[in-house]
C-alpha cells in the first residue's frame, strides 16, 4: 500500500485547523468559546478582521447593543450591518454583503433569550478557500454550542441548569480568594439570591401540570429579562431558582430584587392570574463555601413565606437585626448539588 506524500504548505494548513478545532471543542464556557472562535478565524486568515455584536430588544420595540460580554470588536459596527443580523435565521445563519469597500460574512452565534449573537468577518476580497475555511468554523461552532448549550440549560425554562451553578459560583468564589472580582472603591460586592413561587402546588393541583410549566416558563423570563445581561439566572430544581448578582452595591440589590417581586406580582399569567414569589439572598464573601451561600439565602427565603410571602429578605441583616442566629457550618456537611 502506497502513502500520497502531502505538499507541507497543505499538510501545515490540515495541522492548524485541526488544532484549531481541538482548542475550540475543549471550552465549557460561552464567552470562552467565543474567544476561541474569533482566535481561531483570525489564525486561520489573517487577512480578516473578526467582530461580534450582541443585540436586545429595547423598550420602543427595535434593537440595541446587548451588555452581554463578548470579545473585543475589531471595527466599529454600522447600522447598516445590524440589520442584517437581525435577517439571519435558522435557514439562512451566514450571510454575505457588500458595504464600504468591504466584503462581509455575518453569521449567527445563537439566539437565546430573545438575544441575538452574530460574528462579522471582513475583508475587502474573499477567495474561495477562506470562504470555505471561515464557514467550516461557523458550522463547527454552531454544532459544538447546541451540544454546550444542551448541556447546561434546564430543558424547560432555557435557564442554566445546577450543574452551570456549581461551575460559576465555583469559579466568582474562586476569583475573589485570588484576588479578582473586586471593586476597586470596595462599596460593590456579589450576591446570591434564591427565588421560589409562592403556592405553586395550589397551581399545579388546580390548573394542571402543564399551565404549571407555562407560569415556570413565563416566571423565568421575567426574572431574566428584569435582571442584567451580566447576572447569572439558573433553575435550582422544581419552582425554586437562583441567580447570581455581580457588582452592585448593599443599597442597590435589594432595589433589583424588588423590580423582580413587583414586575411577577404585576404580571397577569393567563388563567391562573397573579402570581407571587418570595426572595432570600446573601452576600458572597472569599471565605465562605458555596454550600453556606445557599444555606443563608435559603433562610432569608423561607424567613419571608414565613413573614406572609411575597417579601424580599437579607440573610445578614436578619442577623444584625437579632431576627435569625448565624450558625457556623461546616464543611461537607451539607450537600449542595
């Protein structure tokens, strides 16, 4: 059996996309995979210029930019070009346009939560083998983020799932024992915060497991959609969910909060009508371990069914104010996840 001999210009080419490939399908992380992509286009043609936009619905019914963190934008992006990210679709994810002496190829990253995420490669003239390579890696990431995506999302809600808390309370903790995540001025700080509907057994036992899942359903996008882009939304199990708050003072997360219990009291959920949610959070300090976090929350929350439910609860200032005992717990004494 006889070998064909490669040209080393090919060989060297196969070599860096599978490489490429392989660097891309070790992340576990969104933003990491697509630091990944854009490295990864850019290496594979350096001619190009690689940008990614996130856009978000806003309040008079268009698009704005998303604060959702995404890698560095090499060229500004003009209006002219976002719109045709807003006609990508699941039929036609990568499109090709013309516009100032540039050629562009703009693809779709996903929708999620009503976000669209596009990457915008140009330059001023395309061969047909970068336009191959650069869909290849398109195809490549779009395949990989649904088996990521998949992966760490509650089927029914779309929220990330326990296992993605565990990771990302995991790695904040992590950061501020080395020294990240911590403000500069020092009057910000990081919260976990445990949300549960108020009465949903009466919902399921009266309306059905089905229009349960809908109020679910519907409760998560509130909760996302009236939280930041930066903050972190999971569902915990059952009508109980999380979320992770960064970067905001002892004044304003409270004032966050109750924009999520006053837009669920507001909202009319169809046939079953109003629908309440108690909430119970703590602040996230270095030395605590992710098990103790939740514990605190936790009793902030059932603190608030107890006081009559639809209220807002911080674990430290129930201390403070002699309304709970802190109780030191050790560790491994509880699991978590």
């Amino acid at each position: 059996m006889s070998i064909a001999k490669s040209h080393p210009t090919q060989s060297g080419t196969t070599h860096e996309v599978i490489e490429s490939v392989v660097h891309l399908t070790e992340q576990r992380d969104e933003l990491t995979l697509l630091r990944s992509l854009q490295g990864s286009i850019l290496e594979m043609l350096p001619g190009v210029q690689a940008s990614m936009v996130c856009l978000v619905p806003d309040t008079r019914g268009g698009w704005a930019h998303g604060t959702v963190p995404m890698p560095t934008l090499m060229f500004p992006v003009a209006d002219v070009l976002l719109a045709e990210v807003l006609a990508l679709d699941s039929e036609k994810s990568i499109r090709q346009f013309a516009h100032e002496a540039q050629v562009y190829l703009i693809g779709s990253l996903g929708i999620q939560d009503d976000r669209r995420k596009a990457i915008m490669i140009r330059q001023p003239e395309w061969s047909l083998a970068d336009l191959r390579i650069a869909h290849g890696m398109l195809n490549i990431y779009a395949n990989f983020a649904r088996v990521l995506f998949d992966s760490e999302r509650d089927t029914l809600t779309g929220l990330y799932n326990r296992k993605k808390l565990e990771q990302k309370l995991g790695e904040l903790l992590a950061g501020r024992m080395g020294g990240h995540n911590r403000e500069h001025d020092g009057d910000t700080g990081d919260y976990l915060a445990v949300f549960d509907i108020d009465h949903f057994k009466r919902i399921n036992d009266n309306f059905g497991h089905l229009m349960g899942d809908e109020v679910l359903l519907t409760f998560a996008g509130l909760v996302r959609n009236t939280l930041r882009d930066v903050d972190w939304v999971f569902r915990y199990g059952g009508e109980e969910f999380v979320a992770l708050i960064k970067g905001v003072s002892p004044g304003t997360i409270g004032l966050i909060l109750e924009r999520v219990r006053v837009r669920v009291q507001d909202h009319a959920f169809p046939q079953v009508g109003q629908v309440t949610v108690s909430i119970g959070y703590t602040a996230i300090a270095e030395q605590k371990l992710p098990p103790s976090l939740f514990e605190e929350a936790d009793r902030a929350l059932y603190y608030a069914k107890e006081q009559g439910r639809n209220r807002i609860f911080d674990y430290g200032e129930l201390v403070r104010s002699g309304e709970l005992v802190h109780q030191e717990h050790a560790s491994g004494s509880i699991e978590l996840f």
